[in-house]
C-alpha cells in the first residue's frame, strides 16, 4: 500500500526528510509552497509518471481542508441517522476514502463528467448538491435531490451520474465527450470488488478502440463486500489490468497527490493520448455497507491503525500547518463550522414530508417519452397529468 513519509518546510519549499518547524515562519505569508511529494506517491504501467514537484496554493489546500471534513461529518452523521431508523435501505459511506473525490474535484472543472460507484454522497456534495439535498434524499424526504425516491445511491448533479459502478455507462458519457467535440474529460469510478467483472473490460477495450477521453479510476479500499483484495483477485495491481492502456496507481489518502494526478490523467486525456487507468489506494473505515459490521474479515486493530497513521484529513492537516496556511484555532473553527451546517440540515430534513403516493408514476420516462400505460394502469386514473 502506498503511504506518506515525512516532510520538511524550507523557506516556501518542501523536499522530504525530518523535520524543520522553524522554516514555517516564512511559508505563512506566502499563498502558495513549492512541495515535493513523496516518492511513494505514484507507480506507473507503460507511461510515465507525473512530476512529484507541485505548488500547492493556500486557497486550494483549505478549500480541500473543508470538504472533507464536510464530508467525514456529513457520512459520520448519516451512520448514526441509520442506526437511529431515520434512514432505511442501501447505504454505502465513504468515510476514510474523501481525498480521492476531494481531490479529484479540485483538479477539474464542472465541464467535466464523473460517474461514480455506490459511495456518491460525498462526489454529490463536490459536484453541486447541498448537505441538506443529500441527508434529506437518505431520509426518503420530498426535498431530497431526487425528490426522496433515489435513496443512498441514486443522486446526481450537473455533469455527475450517480452511484452506479456500471462502467460502460462511464464509457458511453466519454463517448458523448469525443462525439460532441468537447475538451473534457470523464472519471469512471468502480471498485476493487467490481474489477474482475467482464463489463470492465469490454470497456476498456471500447474506450481504447475509439481512444475516448476516459479515465477508469478503481477506488481501490482493500475490501470487497466482505472479501480482501487478495482473496478476490489473482493481480491486485489494478492500474496494469487495462493491458493495453497505460496506467498510474495514486496514494488516495493523500489528497495532494490525488489532486495533482487528477489534473495529470485530465492532461493525458486532453493531448489526445486516448483512456487512463488509474488506481486510488485507499481505505473505508466502516463495512460495505451499514448492514456489514466490517469486522468479519479484518480486524478492529486493523481499522484503527489505519485511522491513527494514514487518515486523509489529519494528514492536509498537518501539511496546511507546516505550509503556514492556517492556525489550530482556524481548522477547529472549520470543523465546528461544518458540525453546525450538517446539524441544521438534520433539523430541516426532519421536518421535510414525505414524497407524495403520486410521485411513484412520475420520473419513469424521460419527460415527453411516456406511453399511455405505466405498469397496466392508465396514466389519467393514476393522475400523473394533472
């Protein structure tokens, strides 16, 4: 698994190696740091890998800061609406994995398509939705993003297309992209639990036909739907299984390299040079879903090594202290400032109604495309045209 290693602060440059807190005085006027990123950052498969030079400029760095730990409350929050009954069905958290959609976001712009596995609520936030939309959808609300009938996995915004780990869809929206003429790129999320299939496949084998500006991204977490990568996959080197296209696996709980090989895989894509596979190595704190303990098959040591050593907001936390970019006092202020927005769209979605029995007939067709009978039924005696 790639990890961090330690860093060091000189006059506004970062290079690796212990560390040097003294120098943090002359990067906090600064609104940028060059930083090099450690060399464990990145593995390539027939290219070659990005530069682990960057500059990371303050405004980025705690604009990143603030989502995840928007999103790490948001899905703490959802965890316990769950347990509480407030939230029935599927629900899928990615607490532990917010550097990769976090990152992700921050090196594209909204032009660009994501289209994601089960794990959506954090990529919907980034792409547009609001902390009440999302907690109001999972509480089965009529102020929902999908009006309370999508639930855990069906959200979608702006140029993002929900939770569906289908990867040929992800494949058609870069077709759109390539058929349109546009210079952009689409991430096609799926994890290591849904590489093996042969679905992944046949795209990438489409995408490379027709050298579509497709960026196959495998989240993988280690963990299946209860099953280790190691006991699912005879190659668990995700980035080399495109065979025939090129490859990076990324450290995705660093949220700073995830960011600069999003930006990277973008570039690769723009020139021209056809699809990407990459890898984000990454980790869920919880079970697949809330109906898995997670602790079947690993254990809770496990977890919590992972939590104190490799945590994706601890570590931008103390890279945005050392560049200088903010105080303990500010980041504390952040987190209660992302406490307080959740806990008022909470109180709001609570007090939401429910969908009305009406809506079940509405939203099955594209709007203008519907036949006289739904299901049987006429849609006069149901209502939906009135």
């Amino acid at each position: 698994m790639l990890l961090p290693v330690s860093r060091v602060v000189t006059r506004g440059s970062v290079r690796r190696g212990g560390s040097l807190f003294r120098s943090f005085a002359s990067a906090s006027t600064s609104d940028s740091v060059n930083y090099t990123l450690p060399n464990t950052s990145f593995k390539t498969y027939e290219c070659d890998p990005p530069s682990l030079e960057i500059e990371v400029k303050k405004n980025d760095a705690l604009e990143m800061y603030k989502n995840m730990v928007l999103i790490r409350r948001m899905e703490t929050t959802a965890d316990n609406l769950y347990k509480m009954k407030m939230i029935r069905g599927f629900c899928h958290l990615c607490t532990g994995q917010e550097a990769v959609g976090v990152g992700m976001e921050a090196a594209i712009t909204r032009e660009d398509a994501i289209i994601t596995a089960y794990r959506c609520h954090g990529y919907t936030l980034l792409r547009g939705g609001t902390v009440h939309q999302i907690l109001a959808e999972l509480m089965g609300r009529s102020t929902g993003i999908s009006k309370g009938k999508g639930g855990s996995m069906h959200m979608f915004a702006k140029n993002f297309y929900g939770g569906n780990g289908i990867v040929p869809v992800g494949a058609g929206i870069a077709f759109t992209q390539k058929y349109l003429g546009v210079n952009n790129a689409t991430f096609i999320m799926y994890g290591d639990g849904a590489a093996n299939q042969g679905q992944v496949f046949e795209a990438f084998n489409m995408a490379k036909l027709w050298e579509l500006p497709a960026i196959f991204v495998c989240e993988n977490n280690l963990y299946g739907m209860g099953t280790s990568a190691a006991r699912s996959s005879a190659n668990t080197q995700y980035y080399t299984r495109g065979q025939y296209i090129p490859g990076i696996q990324v450290n995705g709980m660093d949220v700073l390299a995830v960011k600069h090989s999003c930006a990277w895989a973008k570039e690769w894509t723009s020139s021209g040079k056809g699809p990407l596979v990459m890898e984000m190595v990454t980790y869920r704190y919880g079970g697949h879903s809330m109906s898995d303990p997670g602790t079947t098959y690993r254990t809770r040591e496990e977890i919590q090594h992972m939590r104190s050593t490799n945590d994706p907001i601890t570590g931008l936390r103390l890279r945005i202290l050392e560049f200088g970019f903010a105080t303990e006092t500010d980041l504390k202020n952040y987190e209660k400032e992302a406490r307080t927005i959740v806990d008022e769209a909470v109180a709001k979605a609570q007090k939401d109604p429910l969908p009305d029995e009406s809506e079940i007939w509405t939203d099955i067709y594209f709007k203008g495309t519907e036949p006289d009978v739904i299901r049987g039924r006429e849609r006069e005696e149901i209502g939906v045209l009135h």
